[in-house]
C-alpha cells in the first residue's frame, strides 16, 4: 500500500519527505542528546545528589588525614583497663597511624600550591608524627 503512495507521489514530494525525516531525525536526536547532557550537567538534580553523598560520607567519617580519631583511641585507652578492650584500641591506632601515613604519602605526590602544601605536608605532618610517637613511646608501653 505505501509503494503505490510512493509511487504516486512527484519526486520533489519525495525528496521533501526525505528531507523532512532527516530534518525530524536529526531534531529528535538533539532533543534528547540535550536532555541527556542537561541530566549529567553540573548543578543538575544527578550531580547534586553525587555532591550530597560525597558530602554525607565527608561529614559522618574522620578525613585519615587528620588526627581526631586517632586522638580519640588515645584518651580511650588511657581510661581503659580491660587488657582485651586496650589490645583492640591499639590496634585501631596502628590502623589510624598506617592510613595517617597513606594519606599522607598521597598528598606528597600531589600538586598543591606552596602556602597549602607547607601546612599540610610538612607542618602538620611533623606535629602527627609528633603526637603519634609520643603515644607510642609513652602510653603503649603500658599495655
């Protein structure tokens, strides 16, 4: 049935169709190549809801860069006499002190600017190292 309809029709009324497909085609394919970058698009609803589980996971676990928890190991153990209970916590420190060092091996091989880079790599680096050696050397002993 469409061939006869073809066939009937002039070839400029079948070159504009022809044309007419490729011109919807080619529309309808920027219509959802738009949508599709507009939905990866920064700001948009997906990449928010990336930054909110970035943001989430940042706010609920201690950065291993940063000492609080590894603090926090500490005062509980001083305050800790079960001899079970005292082994676990040190453990959890010579974790916290090997994904201290991790993190910061990591950062030594990044590019940061001069101001942040001496704060973060060598300043607070000597004063971790400072803290974690001497809970080593002074509370540990004891265990």
């Amino acid at each position: 049935m469409l061939k006869i309809f073809f066939r009937c029709l002039s070839i400029k009324t079948r070159f504009a169709l022809i044309v007419g497909q490729l011109i919807l085609g080619f529309s309808l394919f920027g219509l959802v190549a738009f949508e599709a970058m507009n939905t990866v698009n920064l700001n948009s609803p997906i990449y928010q809801r990336i930054i909110q589980g970035k943001d989430l996971i940042a706010d609920v676990l201690p950065p291993p860069e940063y000492i609080i928890e590894s603090y926090l190991v500490v005062l509980q153990l001083s305050q800790s006499q079960n001899q079970q209970e005292r082994q676990v916590l040190l453990d959890r420190f010579n974790v916290l002190k090997a994904d201290y060092e991790a993190r910061h091996q990591y950062w030594l091989q990044q590019e940061l600017s001069g101001e942040l880079r001496t704060a973060l790599v060598q300043r607070s680096y000597q004063y971790a190292t400072t803290f974690l050696s001497s809970c080593r050397a002074n509370l540990f002993t004891s265990t």
